[in-house]
C-alpha cells in the first residue's frame, strides 16, 4: 500500500513503513509486529491498520498504530492515467484509468467528481470503480469512433480517506481518432 511518498508492506513477520520519497533508494522508517502471519498494512491517514490472517493471539487479529505525527491534510494527488492526454486511436473497448497517491474515500466517487464528456459537451455515461487508490471508468457503450473525449477531476471532488480533497481541477483529453479536436472549456 502507498500513502503519499510512503509505502507500506506486510512481510509476515512484521509490517514496514518505508520513505520513497526518493524511489531509487527507499529507506526504512518504522516497523510493526503483532502475532500471526502479518501480511497487510494500511495506511488510514496518520495511522496504519496491522492485520494478520492466521496464528492471531485470540482476539486480536487487527492492530492499528501510529506512523506519523501529524493528521493527514493533503489532498489525493494524481500520478498517473490511461489514456493519456492527448492519445489518439485510443481503442473503443478502453477503459479510463486513474492512479492516486493514496487511499481515496470510495463514496467521493461519482459522476461529478470524475467527469467524462465529448469534445461537444455531450455526458459519456458509464460506471466508475474504486479501489484503494485506484479508480476506473467504463462507458456504457464502446466510445464513438473518430471522436475526443475530455476527463475532468473538478478540485474539491475525489477525497482520500481522511476527507481530504484534490486540490485543482485537472483536466485532459484522448481521441478515437487520429487527431484531437480543440476542447471547449
């Protein structure tokens, strides 16, 4: 699991907080132990979730722990997305795809914090998934062929799991076809 520039790993016998702020060259920050075989650690802002799924001392398979000293206060970032802005011949079959810096809140995703439309301002309808921090949209119907598509995160939409909003809007369009049309915003 990653939280911001940390990553979190159960290694069965202990959880490990690593800084990846440089990603070449992770360093180890803090470690967990609980009794079991400790294979998930979770980041929930300042503080992470140990849990064990066998050999647990009874009633005790779950330990959460402070990792940092402050609250988290910054909002998701966004690192990567498929497809990328400015794609063109961009299957029909594709589905979007976002990668956050972070857990997101699952509710804080909904057709006005992930919005799809066409070039001409026409709604894409589709179904959009969340998990850790990963979200997906799949249209309805296979995108129209020959066409750009615009994505927008409005800020104040998507929150990771500490309530924390993006900050600004970002923005990006991909095409069906060969050359993109200029988008109206």
């Amino acid at each position: 699991m990653r939280h911001e520039g940390f990553l979190f790993q159960g290694d069965s016998d202990r959880g490990l907080v690593y800084d990846a702020s440089d990603m070449s060259a992770p360093t180890l920050i803090g470690e967990v132990d609980i009794a079991g075989d400790l294979d998930t650690v979770t980041p929930v802002g300042n503080v992470l979730v140990a849990a064990v799924d066998s050999k647990a001392d009874d009633g005790r398979s779950s330990v959460v722990f402070p990792w940092a000293e402050a609250p988290d206060s910054r909002g998701p970032r966004l690192e990567w997305f498929r497809p990328q802005d400015g794609a063109t011949l961009v299957p029909t079959t594709t589905a979007l795809g976002l990668s956050f810096d972070e857990m997101i809140e699952g509710i804080t995703v909904f057709e006005g914090s992930v919005r799809v439309w066409t070039v001409d301002g026409e709604a894409v309808p589709g179904r959009l998934y969340t998990q850790e921090n990963l979200v997906n949209f799949v249209p309805d119907a296979p995108w129209a062929e020959d066409t750009t598509y615009v994505v927008e995160l409005p800020a104040g939409g998507v929150a990771d799991v500490s309530g924390n909003r993006v900050a600004e809007t970002l923005r990006w369009t991909f095409t069906t076809g060969l050359e993109l049309e200029t988008p109206r915003w």
